[in-house]
C-alpha cells in the first residue's frame, strides 16, 4: 500500500512533512512489517480538556482532527471491503486529565467532564471508538492506566508505539515513574487553578475571549503549525527522547528483538530518523494535535511518513 496513491488520494488537506515531502521506503528485507493491518495511523497527543476554557488548547484543531477522522473511515470501508484492515493508535495524551476539574472544585477533571464539555469532543470520541481506536496512555492522561483499553505500549508486527514519558529524567518533571512526578503535579495543578481563576476574570472584564487560550508555558493552539524541525534540533531539544529509543531499537528486549520501527510522540515535535543503527532501524516521532499541529504517522508495509492535516 502506497502512501500518497493509495492513503493521501486527492485529498488536499494531507502533506507529508518528512523526508522533504516524500515517503521513506520500508526496506524490502524487513517486509511485511504489518502482520495484522495493512496500514497503521498513530494519532499524537491531543490534551484534550474542557471546551470553552481558556485552558483548553485542543479546541483550535478540533474540527480538524473530526475531518482526519472522516478520511479513515472511508479508507477503513475501502479496506474492509477487500478483507483488510486500517488500525489506529492514539499514542497518549488523549486528554489533559493534570488540569482542574470546574465542576468538582480541587479535584482533577476527568474524562467524562471533558467529553460532555461540547457535541463536537463527544462526537470526535464517538467516532475514534468507532473506528476502533487502539490507546496508549500517556503523562498527562497517566490516569487512564487504571481503564481498560488503555497501556503503556504496544508491538504491532515489527513496529513499537509508546507515548515516549519514559525516556524524560526527574528533573523534566514528565516521568511519573520518576519520584517527584507528584509532588510537581499537584503544584502544576495549583498553577492552571490560579490560571483559570484569572482567566475568567479577563474574559468577564473583555481583555481576552472566551475562546482566547490562557495558560503560561504551553503555546496557543491559535495559529497553525506546519514546520518540520531539523534533524540537529530535534536531537538539542530532545536528547533523551532520541538516545532513550533508539538504544530501545538497537539492543531491544529479547520479545522485541524483531521491531524495525518505533513511534513515539510527547514532544510535540515530529520527526523521523531512518538511519538508526546504520539504517537498520526507523524511530518516528508523530509530533502532536495540539498547539497549533494536526499532524500523525503512517505506517504501511511499503512505506512510512510523518503528515499534516491542514485546518
């Protein structure tokens, strides 16, 4: 399966992002590297949270991502059609569950609340379960370890997909294996408390809007994102994402020792590095769907990108 013949069509909403706009080959030797499916789609986070709150990021690319959502289904019933099968993961992050709850005062909110914030976040859920949506849980929806459906990771075939919290140290305060991964998050808590307090008395006071975004640390969501960063970026800005997997590539566990390629996100950006080990492996970061992105990996057994979806 092709990605741009077969996946993207005519729709132009869909660029790819790596490789200067070009898939990069599967290696013939590694193939299939898909023993289920014969495309996989990895959805980034997300941190989805209660719409109408100025805290709420994910609204911005909401509409967006419904849209995406479309796309795979008439794929999905292509496939179905011919015997064969589309699979999603959502890598993590679904929700942003390190925020307040607004309707029970000093908790943190839950998924519930967020989903019954607005019909479009209902129907965006609706429709990811619909089609069947596999999920990985991440730091910021650490919670849902406890549901069923969700994990750590997965191996699908040759390919890895885990949200990627555990490469972080203690001192980036996104590990919650790590000691001080509470204590950080109930005054990360305290924080957007404060920030939402604030924010609702600038809206009333018409300093921002309703639907402006308010949180200190986290980029608006408002404008749209389409940049690729360079591979020595990636690497500054990210090193023990980098190091972390791709030792997990090379010198794997021995129930793993036949993964070629792994997907993470987390960092929120996308990247993609087919030279791993002297081009024995693929580590694919899938960049996010919030702060101004809407992008998302593709894997297939001939190919593999990392793509936008425009708004």
């Amino acid at each position: 399966m092709r990605i741009v013949r077969d996946f993207i069509g005519a729709n132009p909403r869909i660029t790819i992002l790596s490789n200067e706009g070009q898939p990069n080959p599967v290696p013939v030797a590694w193939r299939p590297v898909l023993d289920t499916c014969e495309i996989l789609i990895a959805i980034p986070d997300m941190h989805m949270y209660i719409h109408g709150s100025t805290l709420d990021n994910f609204k911005y690319g909401a509409l967006a991502l419904l849209d995406f959502l479309m796309h795979l289904a008439g794929i999905k019933a292509k496939l179905a059609a011919k015997r064969k099968i589309l699979r999603i993961y959502q890598i993590g992050d679904l929700y942003e569950l390190r925020f307040p709850s607004v309707r029970n005062s000093g908790a943190n909110v839950m998924p519930d609340e967020i989903s019954l914030s607005h019909s479009l976040y209902s129907e965006i859920l609706n429709t990811l379960d619909s089609l069947r949506t596999h999920y990985v849980y991440g730091n910021h929806d650490f919670e849902l370890r406890h549901y069923g459906g969700y994990r750590f990771g997965a191996v699908e075939g040759k390919v890895r997909l885990e949200h990627g919290f555990a490469a972080d140290t203690w001192m980036d305060f996104a590990n919650p294996n790590r000691p001080l991964w509470e204590p950080s998050q109930l005054v990360f808590k305290t924080i957007r408390e404060l920030e939402s307090f604030f924010g609702s008395l600038l809206v009333a006071a018409s300093v921002i809007k309703r639907d402006d975004h308010f949180a200190v640390g986290v980029a608006s969501g408002a404008t749209e994102r389409g940049d690729f960063p360079a591979a020595a970026e990636y690497t500054r800005k990210h090193p023990h994402q980098k190091q972390h997997y791709e030792k997990r590539l090379t010198d794997p566990p021995a129930d793993e020792k036949d993964v070629r390629i792994c997907v993470i996100a987390h960092t929120h950006d996308p990247y993609l590095d087919a030279t791993v080990g002297g081009g024995d492996h693929i580590l694919i970061d899938a960049g996010a769907w919030t702060e101004g992105r809407s992008d998302f990996a593709v894997i297939t057994n001939e190919e593999v990108a990392v793509c936008r979806y425009a708004r």
